[in-house]
C-alpha cells in the first residue's frame, strides 16, 4: 500500500544539515543575508532526499524532476557571523507533492532563528508535463525507507 500523507504525520522524516556561518553569507548589517537561508534549506533538503534514496540525480533516472513551485520563510531571529546553525527538513506530505517544513536554529541553544517550507511537484522529465499524483516510485522509495529502520 503506498505511503499516504497520515502516516508521515505519525512517523516523520527529517534530516539535518549543519553550518557555521561563514563571512560571505552576511548582509551590510553583520547577519545572514535574507536569500542564504533558503541556501540553508535547500542543503537541509537534499540531506532528506538522500536520506530516502530519492535525491536529484535519482529523480532524474526515475523520468521526473520535482521543480519547487512555491517556497516561504520566517524570520525570527538573526543568524550571525561564526554562529553555528542546523536546519531541519521534515517531509510532511507526498501523495500529490513534496511538502518540506524547515527550522533553522541555533545548534547551540535550539533557540529559533527562521521556520519555512517548500513545496515541489512532479513532472515528468521529457515533456515536463506536471504530474496530478506523485508518481509511484517515490511512494516505493518512502516504503523502502521506513522497512530499512
């Protein structure tokens, strides 16, 4: 049976990606340029992917790209020079699309600088015809993913 968006809910995928910021991902103001952080999630976002054996170049060799359509972020608290950051990507639904939630915090104190999503979807790479249901190879990578733990 493939893996709807209920169960990611009870049994969540995430991964993480660490950082100290670096120098040049600052502003004129001494914190983290606005754009880096979606840098940040995009690293935090190819951590999960590959965590389900799904990353870029297998989605490719599957016949689809998954473009991102829509992507929001949250500013809570400035990131600054030398901080160390992770940022957490949690899949939170697969059946039509890939929704990925984001948190970057401070590694540090887990104090909350920046939360955001991304929603990506498929199309098929040939045509780029966007897919209404998310194909089923991601659906047995998921399936997988949860019988290897």
């Amino acid at each position: 049976m493939p893996i709807n968006n209920k169960q990611l809910q009870s049994h969540p995928i995430n991964a993480e990606y660490s950082i100290e910021v670096p120098f040049f991902d600052l502003d004129p103001m001494q914190i983290v340029w606005h754009g880096n952080y979606i840098k940040y999630f995009e690293e935090a976002r190819c951590q999960l992917l590959r965590k389900i054996d799904y990353d870029y170049p297998q989605m490719k060799a599957s016949g689809y790209y998954w473009p991102i359509i829509d992507i929001r972020v949250k500013y809570v608290n400035p990131a600054r020079y030398g901080q160390k950051l992770r940022c957490i990507a949690t899949l939170k639904e697969c059946e039509n699309r890939l929704l990925i939630d984001y948190r970057i915090e401070d590694q540090a104190t887990g104090k909350k600088l920046s939360k955001g999503h991304s929603i990506q979807v498929a199309v098929t790479a040939d045509e780029f015809e966007m897919q209404l249901i998310s194909p089923i190879v991601l659906s047995q990578k998921l399936e997988a993913y949860y019988a290897s733990l």
